[in-house]
C-alpha cells in the first residue's frame, strides 16, 4: 500500500533573481516556495508517496497562493492552519563556481513563528500515516513551534509512526530564549532515525569531538538515545558552487556504512539538496529490506536534486534508481 | 537656480506579478522600490530638481539594492541610514476595470520604522534645501519615525525651507500606541501647504463635515493652523480600475481654484498618481508665479503618472505642460 | 455547510503567444489548462466552494502537469483516469478592438475523447455531492463521452443531486457518427438547470425561431423537458473585441428575468466567460434564496471574468458582490 | 495570377523597451525590424501578394538577422546588398492615453545610407513585377538614395509597372546637401499613385494652402504632374495615444471619395500604420474594380494594425474585408 | 558554385520548459520547430549551401508558423504542402549532469504522417540539386511517408543526384503495419552515403553483431548494397548529459578512419546533433577532396552544435574549421 | 579614509541575445551598459571606493539612461558631458565551449568620439582624487579623445594623482590617422602603473620580441618610461569559451612575481574580467602594503568576474578576500 508521510515546518516564499543575476541586477525576482519539511514531503510525493504538511501561513492571497504551491505538489494540505501575519521568506541570489551563493532571511514574526500547540490536533493529523518528519530549524523559530514539534513526535511514537528527524547546528536561528542545548534532546529522544553531521551532534549533545569521525559521534548519539535506530549524514565536498561531490554514509546500529560517492559537476541548484537526502533515505527506509540500498538511494536522490531548479526535488523513483544503478550518463528518455 | 527638494519617509520593496496577473498566477514578482515621499522626489527629479531622499534601510544586499534603485532615479542618497531588521514591502495584485487591485502591505518591525530622531542631523541634510516634503503615513509608522518628522519640519521651518504635507486618514496603519488625532496637528502646524481631503480634514482634525465641500473644510483648517497657506486637493473620479479622471484643486487662502478635469481613459499603473500629483503642485509652485498653473501641472502630473509603470512619474517639464497646455493627442515623438 | 460540485468532461493544454503576439511572432507560448467544465469548478472553488473534477489525461509528465494545474486551484482530483493517448490542445492569439482572437483546436484522438463509461464509478464519485454539472461539449467530443455524461447525470438523478448544463449548438465538433439532435434530448432531460440561448434551442431541439425571443424557447424547452427547472441564457454585446457587454436573463419558469447590463471596458481575456457565468449561476442559486440575486450574481461573475487571464474566474465572492452591489469603481484594496 | 511587388528602402532594428516601460526603466529591448517600406512589402505578403525588397545591410551577423526578418515575413531577399557599415535603428518607448511615444533615431551612416545606383539592376528586380513602392523617406536619406529610387521609378515606367509613392514633409531628415524641394518633383512626376497630405504638398509642391482642403491640394497636384492617376490620404484623429481615429479619403481625378471612419479605441502599436493604409491600398486598386473598395480596403487594414505589435500588418484579406464589411465585433474566430 | 541539397521529412513545432524546469514547472513553453531533415537542410543553409525542404504542414496559422521558420532559417520553402490535419509536436524537457532530458512525441495523424507520393512532383523539386537526404524516421511515420520517400530516392537516383540516408533503429516508431526489416531496404538499396551504427545496422538488415565493430557491419551493409559509397557513424561518450565527447569515423570503403574526439564540457542542447553531423558530412563531402577532412568537418559540426539552442546548427564554415583546426579556445571574436 | 578613483572613457550600450542565443535567434536583447574604464570605477565602487566617470553621452533619453546605468552602480556621473551624436553601442553574442562569442562594435561616430579637450575641467575633476585610471582604447577612438586622455594624466601628475594604464594592442582601432606607435609613448611616459602584455608591449613600443617572456617586455619598458612603477599582466589560459584560467604577473620594477593560478571551471560572463583585474590591483595597491597580496587581490578579483553578468565586477571585498585566502568552495552565505 502506498505509504504516508507527515511533516511540519515553516514554508517560506523564496524570492531570487533570474538566472545568475546579483540582487543588485533584479527587476524580477523568481518565485517558488520552500522550507526544509515540506521540501521533504514534496519530494516523497514525487517518488509516488502520499504527504501532507502542517505549517501555518497569513491569512491573505499570499497565504493562499502558498497553499497552492504546495497542492500543486501533491501534498495534503487540508490542514494548514491561517492567521495573522506574514509569510516567512528568504532571498536567494545564486553563485557560480567561486563565487557564493548569498541568502537573506525575512522570517521574524512570520505567522508559522506564531504558532501554538493548540492549534493542530496530531491524532488526527497522523491518522493513517506511516512516518512523520521533522527539522532542527522548527524548534529554533519559536517556543510555540518547538512545542507543537514535541507534540507531534509524541503522538507519533502513541500511534506508532516511524519519525526522522534532521538536525542540525544553526545557533544563531535561536533567538527566543532557549538554548538548542536544552530544547533538541526531548525532542531527539523521541525520534526513530537521525540525520545529522558530526558537528551537529557535538555542537548540540556535547558528544564526540568536532572533526572527529562520524561513526563515533553517531554511535555515541545511539547510546545517549536508545529509541534511535539510525544516525545518518553525508559527506559533501563542495569543489566550487558548481561542482559538488556527495555521498551518503550511515550508523546503522550495528556497522558504519558509505553510498558510492556521486560527482555533480554542473550544479542547477543546491538549496534544498539535504532535503532530497532526507526524503531518499525515508523513502528508501519503507520500501527496501536492507540498509544499503536505502542509503545509496538517499544518496542518488540527493545528487539529482542538484540538477532541479527551486528547493524541491520533482525526480521520479525511475531517475533515481537509474542513477543507483550506476547510470550517470543522462541519456535522453524518449 | 535649480531648487532641491528633500523628503523623508519609508521606501518599500514592491513586488507584483506581471501583468494583469493575479497572486496565485505568479511564477515570477515584478520588481521596483516606492514610498509616498521618495516618489515625490523621484518625480520632481525628472522634472530637472534636485532631490535627495531620506529614510533608514537594512544593511544588506537588499537595503543596497533599494539605495540603487533611488540612485539611478536622480536621487540624492548621500543620508540614507543602514542597520538591522528587514525593508519594508507591498505586494501588489493590478486589478482591471470591475476588478479592484489588490495591495498586501508587510512593513511592521521594519529598518524604516525603527529609524530613532537621533539618527539623523536634519540641520546638514536641510543645507541648500528649497522644500521639504512629508507625508501623513511616515508618523502613522512608529513613535520614532513621527519624532523625527516632526524634528524635520522644524528645522525647516527654523531654516526657512518651505514645508509641504500630504496627509490623509488612514487610520487603520496607526498600531504603535499615539493616535492621528494626537499626532498630527504639531506637525501641520508647522506645515505651509496641505495636501488634503475633505474626509482627510474632517477624520483628523474634526473639521468640517463629512461629505461637505472641500474649500469649506480647506478655510476650517487655515483657520486652525494660520501658518498653512494653501490647502490643495484632489477630486478623482473612478469610473474603473482602468479609467479615472482627476481634476486639481485649491483654498488659495483667498479663494477656490479649480483645474480642468483629465480623463484617463486607459489606466496603466494607478499606484503613485497622488505622489505625482504632490510632486507637480512642488514643481509648479517654486517654477510658476500664479495658483492656477501650478495646479494645472499637478493635475496634468497626476494624470500622466497614470500611464507610467512603477509607483513614480518619470515624465519630463515638456510632457507635462504639454498636457497643460490642452494637447491631450499622446502624438509620437520623434 | 460547504458545498460540493462535481463536472465532467475535457481539460486541454492552452499554449498562447504573449500578450497580444499573433502566432506567427511568437517565440514561446504561455502555457495554461482549461475546458469548459473544469473552468466552472475551478471558479466555484475560488467562490469557497468544493469542487471536483473527473477527466482522462494521458499516462505521461503533460497528463501529470495538468492535474497538477487542477490540484493547484483547489480541485480534487482523485478521480482523473490515466490512459495512453495525447492531451487534447487549444491554440489561442489574442485579438483587440477590430481584430478578432483566433483559436485552433487540437483535440481528435485526445486521451478524454476515448473514455469509456466503465471507467468512472459514479455513484463513488458523486457522494456527498451538491450539484453535478455538464456541457454541450462533452457529448460532442466521442461516443464514450456522451455515455459517460449521460450515466454520470443519471447517477446524479438517483442520488437527488442538482443537474445543471450549458448546452449550444457547435455543430461542427460532432464527428463521431451521432448529431447533436439524437444525442442531446436524453441529457438534457434529466436536467435541471439548463443554460443555453435562442439558437441553442433552436437548432438542437428544432424549438421556436431563430432570431426569436429567449423567454418563448425557453418556455418551450421547459415544456418539452419537465424536469427543467430554470432556462438561463446571457445577452452578449461584442462592441469590439476589447469592449464587451453581459447581461444574464432567465425564465424561472414563471417569469421572465434580466440582470443589470454590465459594460467591461478593457477585456483582458475574454475565454472562459461563460463558464463563469455558469459558476455564478451555481453558486447563486445554492447560496441565493431568489432568482434575481443568483442571476446578478452570475452576470457580475462573468464580466470580472473578462479582467482575469487564462480561461478561470480566480475571483471572490467579495469581488463579486461588490460589484452586484453596484460598485463598479475597481478601487483599490489595501 | 498572383500579384507581385517590389519595394525599395531602409529597414532599421527597432528596439523598444517591453510593454509600457520607459527607456530608463528598460533592463532589456523587444526586437523587431521595419522601415516604411519594407512595411508595405511585408504586410501586402500576408495579404497573399508575392512581395520583395531591395535594401542594403551591413555584412555581418546582424545583417544577416535583418534579412531573416524579412525572409520569415515572406519578403523575397535575392536582391538584398550587403557593405560595410552599421544598420539603421531607432528606438520606440511607446505611450498611453495622454503619455506620448517617444522615437529615436540613429541612422546615419547606416549601410543604406551609403547606397550607389550602381549597386542594383533595376530590370532584373523589377522583372515579373506588377507594382513598384517608394516612400518620401529615401530620397531625404542619402544622394545615393535618392538618386537609386529615381532609376528604380524611371525602370519601372519603362517596364510597363504601376508605381505608387507615400510621400510626407519630413523637413529635419534632410541633411546631405539637398532639398526635398529639388528632389522630390522628378520622383513624383513619374508616378502613378500619390499618397500624401494637405500639408506633404504644401510644404514639398508649394501647392495649395496649408490648412485648405486635401482634396483642392490633390487636384493641383495632379495638373502638376499629369502622370499621377490618383491622390489619397487619410484624416487620423489622436484622440490620445491609445486611441484613434482613421478614414481614408482620395481623389480620384474625378471625385473626391471618403471611407467610413474607423474608431481603435485601444491602440497595441500605432507605428507602420501608414504604411498598412499604403499597402491595403496597393492590394485594394489591384483587386478591386472601383476605387471606394479600395478606399475602404485601405482604411480598414490601417485600423487594423492598431492592434498588431510591431511595424507590420500581419492580418489577412479575411481579417480585412471582415471589418470592411461593418464587423467590428472582433469576435472569437475558432 | 553553390551547392544545393534537397531535403524531405516532417518538421515538429518543438515546446520545451525555459531552462532547466521541469514540465510540472513551466507556465510557458520555449517554441522553435524541427525535424531531423530539415535540420540538416538548415544546418547546410548555414554552412553557405542552398537548401530547400519538402514536408506537409496544417492548413492553418501554426503550419504558416512552421513554414516562416524554415524561410528565416534560410530554407526553400516553395514545396511545403498544406493540408488538413494537426502539426506534430514533441515535449522537450532539458536535462542536467545524471538528470535525462525527457521527450513526449506527439505526432500521430500529423499532417506530415498523411502525405501521399502523388502530393510532390520529385522531378520538379529536385531540379538543380546537387544532393538529397533522408532519414530512418520518415519511413517509420506512415505507408505514405515512405512511399513517397522511395520515390525521391529514386527519382535523385535517375537525375544523378547523391543520395545520403541517416538511418538507425528505432523499433517503437513503426506502427503502421509495416516491419523496418521490409521497407529499409529497398531504401537503403538506391542510398550512396550510409550514415548508421553497428546496432542500426544490425537491428535493421541483420548484418553483423551487437556489440561487434562498426568497420565490420558497414563493410558487410556495403557489400549487400552494392550502391552504398561509404558508411559513416559516431561514436558518442555521455559522461553525463552536461558533458559529452563526440568522435566520427567512416568506413571509406577501402578503409577505416576515425576523426579526432572533440569533449563538449558544457553542453547547451543536445539535439540536433546527430543531425549536424549528417549536415557537416554532407557539406564535407561536397567541398573536400579526401574522406578525413570531410570527416573532421562533421565532428566539428557535431560538437558545435551541442552549444547552439534548438535543433540546428546555426554556425558558419568558418567556426567549424577552426575547430577543426584544433582552436578549442572559444576566443571571443571580435 | 574612502580612496576615490577618476576615470575616463567611452561607455557603450550593450545588447546581446538572452542566454547562449545566437544573433539570428534574438527577439530580444538584454540591456547593460560597459566600457573598460568605467567598468574598473564600478568595480572599484562595489568594493567600497568612491568613484566618479567622465564621459560624453547624446543629450537624449538613452544618454540620460546610460548615466542613471552609472548612477546606480555607485559611480558619480556630475561630469558627464552631454551633446548630440549617438551612444556608442555593442553588440555581444555569448559562445560556450568551443563556439566563440561574437562581438560587433558600432561606435564610430559615437558621442564619446567627438570629445574635446576643452569639454573637461580636470582640475576640477580630479579633485580630491587618489586615482586616475586610463585604457589604450581611449587615444584610439579619436584624436579628441587622446588628447583629452593626454590633458588628464598630465593633471593628474600634477595633481600628485597616481595615473595607470591599462593598454593593449588593437590595430584595427586606430582610424582617425594617427598610429598607436605615434601616440601612446607621450601617455604611457606620465603613467605609474602599467598593465599590459608581451604582445602589447612589443607591437606598441617595439620593445622585446614577440613571443618572449612577460618579464623582460617589463623591464625594458621601465627603462624607457623611468616614471613606471610596475608593469603588470595576466596569463590567460582559454581551455575553452566556457573554462578559462587566470594567472596574475607583475614585474615590481625588483622582481618577478606571479598570483596563484584561478581555475574558472563554468564561466558566466567573459566580458570586463580583464577590467575587474584592473580595478583589483588598484584596489589592492592602495590597500595592501605588499605587491604579491595586491597581485592576488587582483587575480581574484578577476576569477570572480568570470561569474558575474555583464560588464562589471559586482563583488565585495569579502568575496575577492575569501578566494585570496584559498576558499574556492563557493559555499551558500546565510
């Protein structure tokens, strides 16, 4: 049967100047939608799931027009809670080989950030799924939002849904009074399989040392958490903005374990590429036995994203199988 | 000599679909920089003033690129302030005969609105000023921003700078704790020329009588405020999004002065047309010698402004009084 | 309660020159979905209502491109059938005032023309519908079509939903071996609702005389068809192809009703006003308590329309209502 | 048989700013080819005459971009010349309502500019031709230019082939020396059809009154020049830019004749609309055996490219004779 | 003098994505038209040669469409038909590194696919050809395609011109009841330039084996088909679809040789190579002495063209002998 | 304190088809304005130097458009001289891979060109200048321009300004009559900082051989031009249109000394890296107090050029830093 896929988080409109342009250049901005759970959820509806996010948007015709992009992508939408105030967004300006990417968030006080436990009831939400994911960006918005998070992982594991979550060290999103020291562990305790860098975990556990391994950091994060079953990470090489190396690697509770590194040597657009990791390893997770296949297909969907314009990655379970199976030439399909 | 005109206010980032698009259309945002008085003085800088603007911008790209966009207008941008927080932004849905436009205003918590008097040293930025102009919005803002309006106009004032207001009710942007009533009247006081409304007079000041004439409600305030000189403006009639007529007006002090009506029968961005209208009373004011032409170089500024894209009037002194001077044909120039 | 309308029948790629390019100077087409059918439910949707629509579309990423097109303006479309087989195409340039717009139909051998009653389980797809509607399109399109409409208005039948249909005479579509003569009495029938014009009524059914009043063919038509509830029709007034005027009239059976006269003055795209008028017309009647409200409020539908790109009434029942109400100045909403 | 027509003139690169944007504003410029005419050619090919063009382009890739131009709008290019030197351009802002267009020339020293009799064959390019055009705007360009058209009209009378000339006062273009007033007499003493005004020949002839009736001006014109067999022109009335009137009137030797007067009431591009009257009246005298249908013909395809992007009128005889015939409905042709 | 080829097949209007979007991204579709015929025809036009082209298009405004591109791509275009009927179409979705580009034919009951040998007077068309050229597709389409094929083979065959056929194996496009293995033959009979692959030629006249040398199979088709002058192929590497190396060899007939591999780092539009190829073979062969140089023309043709956007070769004999010079450098011309 | 640069030359309007299309494609051009002198005063202000530019523009819209292009980009355009004549203009069509772009110059005749030395005030100019900087292309356009080039260096040195040239050989520019051997000694004499080449070195001054090492050109020039203080040049390796690498060199007037080599693996703009270079090493000789870390700075600054679209280097200090230090990584700024 096909499999269900919950997610929460904020989506925010992204806002980038065509083409190669600097923001000094724009008479026009590109316009899509992206935030790092949705993308995830997106992606899976791609590869044949079903999904549907929970965020809350203004509101307004933008509010809508949000709940579009996402309806457009398959996802479930029905419930998106709106409210007041504005929509979350980020600025985008794309870079080429040494040059940087640059992007600039506008998403204090947006109407996710206002978010309140009360307002999404999870036993509902969560009916029928079979997995629900989550960020570390969600709890570092807002103490509404890390709470809402927390109930939505907990009613998970009540009901018996498989929850991910990926996690990373972004300090300085933390703004409203509590450390990630003290918010992540509740939330991490609860979760299933671990996405996160052996910064990450140091950073946010106190575990390990930084630039140590990861497997030791990963084994580590499994011995304070025993709920866990997997920590899983990828190594990323970033040659230059246009060429990037990528590959999947995988505590798996028992044996460390590396996907085939895969060469993206003409970058479209990296936002949104751990996204498509995420969503690869989920969707690998429920539909293959063994751990391997799961992280070489996480890994196969992560390098296609590259090559996909916006934050999400539309590729089919076929491209990324082909690429899986060791086809990188990217022939024609006629 | 060239007569140099300073303003004061917010500059948002506008952002709307192409065309006759709407909201849930858009794959892609036009986009431009306006604000009520940066409009003002963009147009009197095609109409061959000097014109330098101030207001507070993030220190960003973006804040950069609205400084750009003022820059390549002609503006003076020598006394813009950067810091923190975002720009203030509208989006804006163009609507078209029965349809209204649509305009979403994000702009709380923004750079411009945390602006603080002390930020400014108005005796330097005033230095070879003939004029300064402000708008009712900019103390609708916040405290800090009618702070330093107010400090603004009396400089002028103490400097000999001829001051301009155009104000009108619009109550519902007045959040941060002062209401219009309370507001207002210092900075009128200290105003010389009133751009204003019946409804305008009436909801602030309590003058008048809602629905009664324009030049009664004109004498009430004059009365009220003995530095006032003139109190100018508008009537328009919108017969549809795309076809408006406007015809200038003015108390003179002595009497009431009428301009010919201006039918605009093909509207192609309606945004700004009152910020023509101001800048033309400014230019015509300072370059003609009697009331009725430099309210006819209003009226025909604002119904030009009607036909240019954008939120500001880019025609020249030569378009305008040709207008003026009864030549409604739109003849191509070669 | 919210109510939910269901409809039938086939949606076509739109590929447009920009603006108004003719054909022969386009470098790319502007890429929209519509057909008449899917057209009202979209509009009904926008109106706050449900809305599903059932269709084929062949197996492939253009198949996909175009539910997504449905989902993303709030359809459900669990009940689109997939199938070999090309998506039916309409070519349109844009004309103005003297110039007519042209349209070139690719539609024979599309996916939709070959469904196949069995392939729809109607009475799964009507539960906890409202209303069903159809068009004179589909059974013109192929034999299946046509006994698919007619199981589909049968279902409806049975299960007390309301039938509406908009029926003209477009004799040139019906290739397939049937006329319109032999085929349309059946559904026609077993509607209740019925929107059609003189000529309509004329050549399909042979009733009344060309030329001839709407009020008598209707009264024909009712007294042919018991079932018939309502006969709806609009006067059309093609001043240019950039001025047009609507007025909605019907004969309820007891009486004969016209809506205000409404002149839309600049068209923006003039496809799809008819199925916005049909909208208005559902939406009227189900929120309406009297036939003369429901009438203004499709006649406003249907000139908003015409202010709206592509072929949908992406407006609100605010927008139209206020211009029910008579306000016809399409001010600005801030 | 099918008609055939050779014009001779300049073609420039057109570059204008997208839709309504001003110069200042453009980040980019539409692009198109056309010269007077080039125009007639191009539109008389829609009309289904076979049409070519002798003009000069400088030999490199843009030259080569002009040629194709020509060549996709059915123009035979055989007897195009290529030299060194840069191609003729001007720049359009195009205008609204009371806004005018705004055009800037830069073709001095272009490649057509430096044209030498020598460089065509006249009997060769005339040869199988039925018509041959000319415009007063060659011979103010150049010597050469002038000096080329002369042989082309005295080939022309030579060879049996009816020759029509567009002539207008375009005092300011004349700058190599000599003056309209010594050029144009030998061109137009030996043509067979004069488009021009009251004004054109008052200020080139030294006929008439300025300001006196056209028909008086025309009448003198041709005692003047016995050859000439017919005098037409047309009132245009600028109600503003984005709205027009057009009607064409002509003396025929015998009588003075009027069109019905055509109203564009919203102007897509006003340019080459001259030369659509000049070429629906080549194809009108040609086609027609009396010279009101012809009349009407012309006045109806000038009307018609008010609605036609770019220089030329891309309509056909059915488009035409469609409104000639009253329909100015402009309704959807499917 | 110049050389002129004649060339027969259907041409496709050609939609694709701007970009790199998917189609479930595109709001609008990049237009230009192609066909593996008449891509080599226009190829030929830019390398200097006369080309004309015989294909059937809809009797309608995109058939006219279709026909001005193939005149501004320089083409001869005097012996397009026009019937009922749509225009073939194909999707083109562009791929990026491991991302295949995607293609959705949809060009069954094209008005191409209708043609009968009857519709074209081959003597007529191929007066003063010097060359004519065929592919595998155009027997694949209908009875009537390849019928009329083998006429204009044979017909070049009686009038001494060359005859050159592109011919590989595309098993899926053959519906119409005939087999490859029946009709190729007696095409490839009266054919002097193969232009094929180890697998084509084994899939199609089962000579050779899969997988075994192309020398081996073209000598083995050569000794079948006694007429056949040389059998030319490439060998293509996808490193990925960004990056691909392209390398020509021939079987003179006497011997084996292989032209210098040329590496496109960067690839812009992989289609239409194949078809450069042929065209650079053709221009190689008629304006060379020795097979090799002929050979390193059509590499060098090849690879240019994976930098030019649409379906042909718009490059000039000088960029390909440059290349073929060993200038890689790209050196910006000046 | 804020280093100011003056510089001088001609700035041309540059069009060029959109993306990789070719001439013959374009139905549009994208608009930017350049020019090797004023490129390096933009650059220059992008990392946060004042900057003013002295040109001649017509004294029309595309002038006034051109100087707000200026205005934008930070420079100060108070001396900007305006007259008739036309704006110099090039067009540029981008090559990828092995297909080189194509550039077209059309400014003979242009504004700039028809400079007189008595236009400028340079003292005035200058004023409170660090910098002055100059092009060979400037004494080539026109005896008036050379002489006014001549006028401000020998003010600057005056001035106790320091003056660079960057100059190179082109031939081909040289049309008013005199030879670059003529004029050149007399500039390069007054000039502190030489960038130029072997070649350059050799054919202007007759210096070195052809062919023969950088360094020794360098030295011999010094010894000719005592003022020199370091020559300065760049390696170039053009791999392909698409891939090029960079190498900073300078001979200190001590030693030889070369910047680590910049690999640009995907180029996005070629044009004005040789300008980005120049404005590097002003910025980095003003800034640093070492040659080798000015010489980086410079390479850098060049490297990142490559990924910036159009003429000009819009990149920050932070970013050429970054690069210096070795972090070629490219990685997203948050």
């Amino acid at each position: 049967m096909t499999k269900k896929l919950i997610t929460f988080g904020e989506v925010m409109m992204r806002l980038s100047p065509p083409g190669y342009s600097k923001f000094s250049q724009a008479t026009s901005f590109d316009l899509v939608y992206g935030g790092g759970e949705a993308n995830v959820a997106i992606s899976c509806g791609y590869l044949g799931m079903k999904a549907a996010h929970v965020t809350r948007f203004p509101d307004n015709a933008l509010g809508k027009a949000a709940t579009q992009f996402l309806r457009k992508h398959w996802l479930g939408t029905a419930n998106v809670i709106y409210g007041d105030d504005m929509l979350g967004k980020y600025f985008l300006e794309k870079g080429a080989v040494h040059r940087p990417s640059e992007v600039i968030y506008e998403r204090e006080g947006s109407a996710f950030s206002l978010i309140k436990p009360e307002m999404v009831n999870w036993e509902e939400v969560l009916e029928g799924a079979d997995w629900f994911h989550w960020t570390g960006i969600t709890p570092a918005i807002s103490e509404g939002a890390a709470m809402c998070c927390l109930e939505a992982i907990k009613t998970a594991n009540k009901m018996g849904i498989k929850v991910s979550g990926d996690i990373n060290s972004r300090k300085n999103m933390w703004k409203y009074g509590k450390t990630m020291q003290e918010v992540m562990p509740e939330l991490v305790k609860n979760t299933d399989i671990v996405i996160s860098s052996n910064r990450g975990i140091h950073e946010i556990f106190g575990l390990g040392e930084l630039g140590g391994g990861f497997s030791g950091s990963a084994k580590l994060l499994m011995e304070k958490f025993p709920r866990i079953d997997k920590v899983v990470g990828k190594t990323r090489k970033s040659i230059s903005a246009s060429h990037q190396q990528i590959q999947g690697k995988m505590w798996t509770g028992k044996k460390f374990i590396k996907a085939e590194t895969l060469d993206v040597t003409h970058v479209i657009d990296r936002v949104g590429t751990g996204d498509a990791f995420a969503s690869g390893l989920i969707y690998g997770l429920l539909h293959y036995d063994n751990d391997m296949d799961a992280l070489n297909f996480a890994t196969a969907a992560c390098a296609l994203k590259h090559t996909v314009e916006g934050d999400v990655n539309m590729v089919s379970v076929e491209n990324v199988t082909s690429l899986m199976g060791g086809n990188t030439s990217g022939k024609i399909k006629r």
